[in-house]
C-alpha cells in the first residue's frame, strides 16, 4: 500500500509535468510554423532511424511483477540541416521540447501501468481477504467449535465411565465373601452354551425359572464378544423363540423371579444385536422390539424408583438402543410404533422422589440410553415424530427439577463425592438434551405450545431463563475447571428455553392471551427481557414481541404504549451483526399506519442504512429485513418516503446496489418494492415537495429493476400488478417513458404473455380488460401532459401490439 500511494503521487505530479511539457512543446511548433513554415515533410525525409527507443524493464514489489519503460536516445542528429535557411534555432529547440515531452509521456505510461496492476492485485487480495473474513474463518470457526465439542462430550462421557467404574469396584469389594463364593461357583458351572454343540434350545424350553435366568445370564455373557453374535445369526428359529419367552415372561404374575428372568433376556436382545445388522434385522422380523415396548408400556414411570424394576428398564433400554443404533429400519420401525413416547414416559424427572437415591447411578444409565434413544429415532432420515403431551411434560420435567433445586434434595443419601459427580454431569447432560428438542418441538409442535403456555408451566420457563449461575449444589461439588465447563453447558440449556419461550410466543391461539392488551404479565416480562443487556434474554425478548405484533391493534399498542421504538434504533447503532431481530421487529412495527411516522422520526431510517452495503451480504436475513422496513415506511406515508429519498448518503443508490448484487430473490424484490411504493406515495400527491422527489426515481436502473420485477414474478399476482402500477406510473414522464423503453426486448414479450396467456385468467383480469386498463391509465396521466409524452406513450402501447 505504501508503494501503491508512492505511485499514485508520483502520477499525479507526472500528469501536471505532462500538461505543462505539452503546453511548451506545442508553443514551440507554433512559432517552428510560423518561421519556417510546414517543415514535417523535410523532417520525414531526413530521418534514417528513430533516435528515441522505449525499453521496457520489471521490477519485483512484493511478488508483483511491475512493468516498467525507459528512454534510451542516440546522439545523431539527422536532420541537422533543417531549418538551414531559416529558423534553425527554433527547430533545434522545438526537438529538444518534444523529446522532453516523449521521457515525459512514458514516465507518465510506466507509471500508469504499475499503478493498474497493482490497483487488480490490491482488488484481488481485497477479496480473498474479505473471503477469508466471512467465510473461511467463520467456516473454520465452526468446526472447531464442533470439534471442540465432540471432544468435551467425549471426556464427559470417559469421566463419567472411570468414576461408574471406581464406584462398582467399591461396592464389589464390599460384597459379602459368601455371595462371592457363591457367584464364583456359579460362573465356574456355566458354561458357554454356544460351545456345547448342537441342542434343543433348551434356554427356551425348559419351564425352570431359576436356571432359564442362569443359562439366559450366561448367553448374554457370552455375546458381548462380535465371533459368538455371527455364530448365533445362523442358529435356526432361536429370534422367534427368544420372543415368545418375552412374551410369555411378561404375562407372570406372580413368578418371584419375572423381573430377573426379563432382566437376562433384555440383555441377550440386547447383545445380540451389538453392531450386527443382520442380527438386528432378524429381531425385528421376529417382533421383539414390539415385544420390549409392551414390556414398557406394562412398567409405571412410579415403579422405576424401585432398583428391581430400573434394572428392568436399563435393560429393555439396552435393547432399544442397540436396535436402532445407525440402523435406519429399526428407526423406520420404531417411529411407526410410536416407541418415542414410550420411551419419553420413562424420561420424566418427576418419576425419582427424595429419599430413594441409592438408584440414582443407576437411573443415571437409564437417563443416559433413553436420550441416545431419542436420538437415534429422531435423526431417521423418515422420521414423522408428532410430539404431544407426555413429550412435553417429560422435558419439562428437567427444567422444573433445575429450576426448582430437587436435583439436590434427590441426592442427599450420596456421600462419595465421585459418585455425586458423576450423577450431577449425567443429569446436566439430561437438561441439555431435554432443552434442545423443547426448543425444537415448541417451534414444531402446536400441542407443545399449549402445553408449555401453563401459566404455571410458563413461569418456570421464564424463571430458569434468568437465572444466571448453576445451581448451588453443583457449584460445591466439583474444581473450578469442571464448573466452567458445567456453566457453559447451563448457559446453552438457558439459552435454549430462551428460544422455546418464542416458539410459545408463535402460537396464533396464544397471541391474545400472551399480549392482553399489552397488559399481560408475559408481554410485560419480554419488554424487561428487551432492555436486558444478556444478549440471549434481549433477543429473545425482542423475537416474543414480534411474534406478538401479528395484529394491527397489537402493533399499534407497542409502539404507542411501551417506549420501544429508541432502544430498537440503538441495537441498530451497534457493531453486533446479530442484530436481525431488532430489524425484524422494527419492520412488523412499520406496517400500521399509525406508526410510521413515529418509527419515521425515531432515528431508525439512518440508522438501518448501513445494513444495505456489501460488508452485510453474508448476512441475508438482516439485509432482507432492512429492505422490508424501508417497503413499510413508504407505503402510504410521503414523509418517510421523502426522508429516505433525500437522505445523505443516499439510501436509494444503495439499494440499487444491493438489488443487483444479492442473489437472494426476496431481497431483489422486496428492494424493488420499495421503489413501487416510493413511487406511488410520490406520484399520488401534489405536494411540491412530492413533485421534487420524483426526478430521484427517475433514473434508467430504477427502471430496469421495475422491469425485472414484472418480468421474474408473474406467478405472484400482487407483485406483477405492483410493477405494472409503478411502470405506468413512471411512464408518465418523458423522461421515465425513455428509460422504460430501453427495456424493451425483456418488457414487450412479458407484456404480451400477460395479456394472452389464457391458463391464467382465473388468477388475472381478462387479457383484454388489462391491456385496456393500461391504455387508459397512461392516457389518465398524459391528457394533461406535453405532446411529447403523449407520444411516447403511444410508443408503449404501440410496442405491446407490435409483440
């Protein structure tokens, strides 16, 4: 850059140099005529060879190579004779001047060439700069982010792993040595029966209740390993089998060991299908998976604070899990079973109570499986979940259990503090998961919406999405490097319930209840949200009151009512590009005619501006919604209309810009709808002001862009009209009627189409009241006019028919 101003200095007094060389030189050939008269055709003759040559030479600046030019002059003089007679002094001089003014004139080239390929690779580097900018590295960004947290979710679950470990070990050791003799013995008698030969299945069949669940513990020993699950997918009808014995297992009722016995054969279910496709598939041939359901559906959420009945459901838990693990037929399967809401009965927090925490490890497995369960099931390619109210309730359950503090009134029979950890990470991670489709299924689900609006229910939403520290339990339990890392996973979960309170907040049945006149608590809490300086509480505040501003009565009570209007502008005087929510906001505000001119005068209109320039293109939504504001105020309204117009820097200009450089559809049309409205509030008042503003439409891109509107947007009626409404409009000047008619070629065709294309005369006027529409309008406009319009707007007329 510092070569690239040197250059452009030095070109600067090179150009003033030139100038005054020139001006001397031709006052020398001037009085060379004068002297002597015409002397070129005796100095063509007498030259032999040129005495100045142009060499050219490169010079390395920065790793551009710049061209460079020099003189090199011989001594000779072959027409030294010239001018003999008379005027020799003067010729002599004049060569002298010119040969100055070539040295001169290729100084002036070697620098002007220097400085063009330097000014294309400052562009090109400008570019790759701005690339690297807003797309590489915010790309790049993101990966590590991702990386970063697979990485985190990966210690998480190793940590949680070494201390379930550490705590099984100890309670092993613990172990009266006589149960351990005892299961020594036990093991040491069972066999691998997949090693004994060919049988009759006698796992199945036999009617002992104590040795099916022996030999079905051995099995399901046996097939953790990947050789035994492969031997086991060519034995004969043992999937069937093994599902009847479900069945069959699920029907005791008074069997003391029922709840062992299905323990062992969830277990084998569960192993067998480990990683094995095959196997997998076979279960479900055999309608096991319809099998383990009904075995949940026979538990109550209650019994599961019962340890006997948690291994159950760990169990059947297992079973679910490796079914639908990265296997899309099982996941199609399940989701046409409705086993989400199954396995969501079980994921409600209320279900653990105080005083029975000695469970608590366990259902932290329990917690664990059903959320990778709901996982699995939910990013199937075909998954059709409808969540509804037992979904609901579950999730809610773990904001209410946080919010609420129950987490640590659960655990108070806990004294190994790895132990408490361990549970406290598990059931953190349990809320994230929770949030994350709270989130989703409020912005999915209307009977989510309506059950989460509970004035009850909404309260704590709202009260856990202040809070601003963990809870007090967690903060005393763990290092400050796991709090920071618990604290991050707490603020995404906050943030989260934040964006479920605007999916409420979306809810048409719940709009007038929510906003009560602007009088309800909830609309009075998002104005304090608005004001909040925690970024995640003031967007959420400001998207809840535009989902509230669907209504021209609530629109107008806003802005009227709540003071909202200078702390919208002053999120938009702000360097944070996150910012779209307060122009999305600002342009539902805009539509009713009553606040347009108190948004008009707030300061938002130079305050937008800056939205519509190219450094904002990565941001599409944000410059959509700018433009949207500006298509607001116009409409109807010849003050803001006026205010934009004249604006400096000029706003007009800058969506010109935008329109042809976004690729984006909706922003070039709704660009160019501020145009068509701008027009019409110019056009349909006699304001002198008005009549002033106009020649800032008239300019030949407003033109072509009205054109390209008519011509790209035909399937939407409104849009077509609204162009045909401008383009007469602006036709109603000579000078606009010009500039319409350098458009021509794409305007006459699509014209025409409109008025002949009869597949849609139900969606359009009929083809000849349009066209005769059209003629009267531009006769309206121009009976009053000059001749000269008058005739061009025949021209257009005559264009139409031509084509």
């Amino acid at each position: 850059m510092i070569r690239f101003r040197a250059i452009l200095k030095k070109i600067e007094e090179a150009k003033l140099k030139t100038g005054k060389v020139m001006q001397v030189a031709a006052f020398s050939l001037a009085e060379v005529n004068y002297v002597a008269g015409d002397i070129s055709y005796q100095v063509q003759e007498s030259a032999k060879r040129p005495q100045l040559k142009v060499k050219s030479k490169q010079e390395n600046v920065s790793g551009v190579t710049l061209p460079g030019f020099e003189i090199e002059r011989e001594n000779s003089n072959e027409f030294s004779l010239t001018g003999l007679g008379r005027g020799g002094q003067k010729v002599q001089k004049c060569k002298e001047i010119y040969a100055k003014a070539i040295e001169t004139l290729v100084e002036l080239a070697s620098l002007q060439t220097a400085f063009m390929i330097l000014d294309d690779v400052i562009r090109i580097t400008n570019r790759r700069v701005n690339a690297i900018e807003h797309v590489v590295l915010p790309r790049l960004e993101n990966t590590i982010k991702y990386i970063n947290s697979e990485l985190d979710e990966m210690d998480r679950e190793e940590f949680f792993r070494l201390k379930k470990i550490q705590s099984k070990k100890k309670r092993d050791e613990s172990q009266d040595t006589n149960e351990e003799e005892e299961y020594t013995q036990d093991q040491a008698g069972g066999a691998d029966i997949l090693d004994q030969g060919k049988d009759e299945d006698v796992i199945f069949y036999t009617s002992d209740s104590a040795k099916l669940v022996e030999i079905s513990r051995n099995l399901a020993d046996s097939l953790r390993t990947p050789e035994k699950r492969d031997q086991l997918s060519n034995s004969g009808n043992v999937f069937t089998i093994l599902n009847t014995q479900l069945q069959q297992s699920i029907a005791l009722n008074s069997d003391p060991l029922k709840l062992e016995r299905l323990t062992q054969l969830c277990r084998v279910t569960a192993n067998i299908c480990l990683d094995n496709d095959t196997n997998r598939q076979k279960l479900l041939d055999a309608g096991v998976h319809s099998s383990v359901l009904a075995l949940l559906n026979s538990l109550t959420p209650q019994e599961i604070s019962n340890k006997s009945h948690s291994v159950v459901l760990r169990a059947a838990f297992g079973t679910l899990l490796n079914l639908s693990q990265d296997y899309a037929p099982s996941q199609e399967v399940l989701n046409s079973v409705d086993a989400l809401s199954t396995v969501f009965k079980f994921l409600n927090r209320r279900t653990i109570t105080a005083g029975e925490s000695d469970t608590a490890v366990l259902h932290s497995y329990i917690y664990e499986w059903g959320w990778r369960i709901v996982n699995n099931l939910l990013s199937s390619e075909h998954a059709k979940v409808e969540p509804g109210v037992t979904e609901a309730e579950a999730l809610f359950s773990w904001v209410e259990a946080f919010q609420n503090d129950t987490i640590t009134k659960t655990y108070t029979g806990l004294d190994q503090d790895d132990e408490l950890q361990g549970v406290y990470e598990e059931d953190l991670s349990s809320l994230e998961s929770a949030t994350m489709l709270l989130e989703t299924f409020a912005f999915d689900s209307e009977t989510v919406r309506l059950c989460l609006a509970d004035q009850s229910k909404l309260d704590v939403l709202l009260a856990f999405a202040e809070t601003n520290e963990l809870p007090r339990a967690y903060l005393e339990s763990a290092d400050n490097a796991t709090i920071d890392e618990w604290s991050k996973i707490y603020e995404e979960c906050k943030s989260a319930v934040g964006k479920c309170i605007v999916g409420i907040s979306s809810e048409d049945k719940l709009m007038n209840t929510l906003f009560d006149h602007g009088k309800g608590s909830f609309v009075q809490r998002m104005l304090i949200w608005l004001n909040n300086d925690q970024q995640r509480l003031n967007i959420s505040g400001t998207l809840a009151i535009g989902n509230l501003a669907r209504s021209e009565e609530n629109t107008t009570t806003i802005v009227r009512d709540f003071n909202i209007i200078p702390r919208l502008v002053a999120l938009l005087q702000g360097d944070d590009v996150k910012v779209s929510h307060a122009s999305d906001l600002l342009k539902n505000l805009s539509l009713p005619v009553l606040n347009k001119e108190v948004i008009g005068k707030s300061g938002a209109i130079e305050a937008a501006q800056k939205f519509l320039s190219t450094s904002f293109a990565h941001v599409q939504p944000l410059q959509f919604a700018t433009v949207g504001f500006y298509k607001h105020l116009c409409t109807q309204q010849l003050e803001n209309t006026l205010a934009i117009v004249n604006h400096d820097p000029p706003i007009l200009e800058a969506i010109i810009t935008l329109i042809n450089k976004s690729d984006d559809a909706g922003i070039k049309s709704e660009g160019t709808r501020v145009f068509v409205h701008g027009i019409k509030s110019c056009w349909m008042s006699t304001d002198i002001s008005a009549q002033e503003a106009r020649s800032r439409f008239i300019q030949q891109p407003i033109a072509k862009v009205l054109v390209e509107l008519l011509c790209n947007t035909r399937k939407y009626q409104i849009l077509t009209n609204e162009a045909i409404m401008a383009l007469t409009l602006l036709a109603s000047d000579p000078a606009g009627a010009n500039y319409i008619l350098e458009e021509n070629d794409n305007l006459a065709s699509t014209l025409k189409q409109l008025l002949q294309d009869q597949n849609e005369t139900e969606q359009k006027l009929n083809a000849e009241e349009l066209k005769n529409s059209l003629e009267s309008d531009i006769k309206l406009l121009t009976e009053d006019s000059d001749s000269e319009l008058s005739k061009t707007a025949a021209t257009v007329i005559a264009a139409t028919n031509a084509n």
